[in-house]
DNA sequence: TCTCAGGTACTGGTCTTACCACTTGACCAC
DNA sequence: GTGGTCAAGTGGTAAGACCAGTACCTGAGA
C-alpha cells in the first residue's frame, strides 16, 4: 500500500507558479508590465498580500522588477536569473525538458572532474571516511532509485572534501534541480551508477591525494551517461536552433 | 558637495537582511526555532504581513523551514542553500569575506576554461562577432574599474557562445556576487584585465573553434589573479580549519 | 506654439484587524 | 496502552484603510 502525502496547494504558492510560467514560457515577454497588485488579486479571486508575495518571491528571483509608484516590469530571465531557478527550467508542467537536461549533464562533466581535484587536495582522513562510507552505501543500494540516491551521497561527500563553498552551494543548486527527475533518469543513469568500479577509483584517488588521477577518474564515471544523453538529444533535435 | 541618494529602506527587506544576518552567522544555529510571526512583529516593531514576505522569502532561499501550525525552524544553509545566497556570503556588513572570495576565484579557475571550450565548439558567426566587439570595448576602457566591467562583458560573450542554460545561469549567479566587490577587487584583478592579449588569443581561439586551445588559452588568463589571491589566503590565515 | 509647474489618478508599501486551518500536547474515556 | 477530544498556539488568508512614490495630463505663462 503506497500511500503518499496530500498535496496541499498555498494560494501564494499557485500565483507565483502561474506567473512564474508565464515568464519563462514567454507569455509575458521581456519589458511587459504586469497588471497592477489589486488588479491581479481580482482576477486571481486571491488577497491582495498573497499577490504580494508572490511578486516579492518573482522579484527576488530576478524575473520581475517592482517599482514603488510604477508598474512592474518582466526581466529577461536569462540574462538575470540566478542557478536557483534550474528545477523550475528542467521541470516544466510535470514534463523533462530534454535540452536543460543535457545541459545539465554537460556542466556536470565539467565541472565534476574539476570538484574531484580539488577534493584530493584538500580531503583530510575524515573526508576520506566519509567517501569509503558513501561506496559502502552505495554498493549496499539494491535498485536502480536508491542507487541514484546513493550516488549522490557519493558525490555530496566528494564536495564536502572540496571544502569550497562555491562548490557546495553549486552542488545543492544542481541537487535540488536533479532530484525530482530521479525517476525518469532511470534509464539513462542506470549504466553510471552501477559502476562500482568507478566510484571505488575515483574514492581512493581523492583519499590518495592524487588530484590528476581523481580529475580522470571523474570523467571517466561521468562521461558515458554524458555522450549516451547528448546523443539522444541530438536525433531528438536535428534542427537546434 | 557629494550627495548621494538616501538608502530607501523597505520594512520587509530589513526583517530579511536581520534574519538572514543571523542564519549566516550563527546568532540561530540550525535546528532552532524562531518565534512565532507575531511575536516577531511586535518585538521588530512591524506589521505581521512585513514579517510573513520576509519568513517567505527566507524560505525560498531554503534558509528556514516553515509549517502550518508548527514553528518555524532554521535549516542548515551550508546543505541546503542555493548559488544565490552566495553574494550575501561574500560581502558581509560591508565587507568582503575573503575565504568565499577565494572560492569564488577557485572556482572560476575550474569552470571557464570548461565554459571557453564548449563556447568553442558551439560559437557561431553571431558569437564571434559579439567576441570581438566585447574584446574592443576592454581595449578602450581607460580605468581598472571600467576594464573590469568590460571584462565582465566579454566572459559574458564568451558564455553566450557556449550556449548552455546551466553555464548562463551560473554566470549570472557569480557575477551577481562579484559585482558589488568589483572596486575592492581591482588590486588583485587588475593585473588580469590588463592582460589584452591574453582576451584576445582566448576570442580567438573561439571563434576558430579550437577547443583545447580555448581551455588553455582561459586557464592562462585566469591563473595569476587565481594564484595571487590564494597565496594572499594562505598568510592571512595559516591555521585554517 | 512651446514649456513647465501643478494637480490628479494610479501604483506599490505598510498597517490593522479578523478569521480560518493546522499542529501540538494535555487530558480523558475506553 | 490506545484512541478520541479539546484548547491553545501557530501559520494561512482576507478585507480595508491609509501612506508614499510615479506617470501623465492639464492649463497657465512665456
């Protein structure tokens, strides 16, 4: 019996994502003004503060620009907007937006090895621990979900070896956006996570203090998924723009 | 007779910046609770509404946790907080707070080169053409603080090139928090900006869609200032934990 | 005819008050 | 122990009023 929490939907909560589609969908262009706060909490059939909040909360996403005594005014969001807003990007109405997700697998290649270096430099006996504890885990994890799961403890203790908050703050921004697709990256991801192998090597470089060889150990782990996902797109979208 | 606007403070952006003065720096240490939305009202002297954008927006920065009928509680931002919080990470009561400042530099040295890479293999005419605009504008920039923001410009192209979502939003995000400092960088970055060769073998390398000389022409251009601040780190604090 | 001071209507900013919905914990009956 | 009930406290939402700043129009003066 899979029982699952009610969802509860808080009325600011639901503008803010209604505005917020209209935003990145294009709905409401660069430069448009929105209409007024009363006017909005009319047509929405919502309170004026929950308007407000909403606005506050686009506003300080960098999506829109609200003025005292003026109109509020749609920014560009892709010249504005901060990495936080990725989950909203790659999850759109329920569905993967396959271009942000080879995006994001693509940075991931980048930047991962880079992470990896710069934890065998820095990774103390208590960071290598934890990473040989993170493989046990995930050699323990029986399906494919869990490892996934797994695999990104793996990777948080890699980052907390890094010992760079840039790193750490970057690693929960693409968390955060890559969980919720778990499920539907199982296919794709299946291959990465069931090399124990490579998570093994990659542990014992950056234990080792090896920078170069954990640099190649990361990209070797993550490229296959990389190419697999890049290709994909590629027979999905022949005409990119 | 120097006048400068009057700092035109909103009651709710006060309430944040007090609260999240006090996550960041350990006055509510995770796990705590805060007092309830009236209470904090009377005792800032608000109104609850000005408190409640406030509680919202420290939430969407998921520095706190907050639930129905329960107290709100302070969340640990080092695991859970986005790229975004990193300008408030940076410059702290005024002041830069050097440790981020050198992660931030770390940083930038792992991913650019990646970023000039992949600009190399996507750049179209449009790109270089921009490229080469932006390395115009940095040959006639007189000042260090005006070569810094036509620097910014021209990584700006560069990142345009690449084409990739995740780099764009990335970008947004660090520039975010480097803006603000960008006068008290300018010793340890003007070497860098003076460098116009070095912007221009990195434009060229490209536009001609060379890729491993686009790396390496980044990684140059990037490593002295990276190299600088570290050793400048490095004195300041020799016990670093 | 042009210019600009002033008024006016509209916008966001803030507060007050009230009530609803939910969680917690204590108490009580079974 | 178990489950039900209730009260108190918390966050969620709404309505209305007023303050503060902006945009725009209007009319008097040049």
């Amino acid at each position: 019996m899979a029982l699952k929490p009610v969802a509860r939907r808080l009325v600011p909560e639901d503008v803010f994502d209604q505005l917020l589609g209209e935003v990145v969908d294009g709905g409401l262009a660069a430069g448009d003004s929105l209409p007024s706060e009363r006017r909005l909490a009319e047509v929405l059939g919502v309170s004026r503060p929950a308007v407000r909040e909403a606005l506050q909360r686009l506003s300080q996403a960098k999506l829109i620009d609200v003025r005292h005594g003026g109109s509020t005014t749609v920014r560009d969001f892709r010249t504005s907007a901060g990495l936080d807003l990725l989950p909203r990007l790659l999850v759109r109405d329920g569905e993967l937006d396959p271009r942000v997700g080879r995006s994001i697998l693509q940075a991931r290649q980048s930047i991962a090895p880079a992470v990896a270096a710069q934890a065998a430099v820095s990774a103390g006996p208590a960071a290598a621990r934890a990473l040989r504890g993170a493989v046990t885990q995930l050699e323990q994890a029986t399906d494919s979900e869990a490892r996934q799961h797994a695999a990104l403890g793996f990777w948080d203790a890699v980052v907390d070896a890094a010992d760079s908050i840039v790193f750490r703050l970057l690693f929960n921004s693409l968390r955060l956006a890559y969980e919720p697709a778990i499920a539907a990256l199982g296919p794709v991801m299946g291959a990465e996570v069931d090399n124990l192998d490579g998570y093994r090597a990659l542990a014992d470089a950056v234990a080792a203090g090896e920078a170069t060889a954990a640099h190649a150990a990361a990209d070797e782990l993550l490229r296959p998924a990389t190419e697999a996902l890049g290709s994909l797109m590629a027979l999905l979208e022949p005409g990119k723009p």
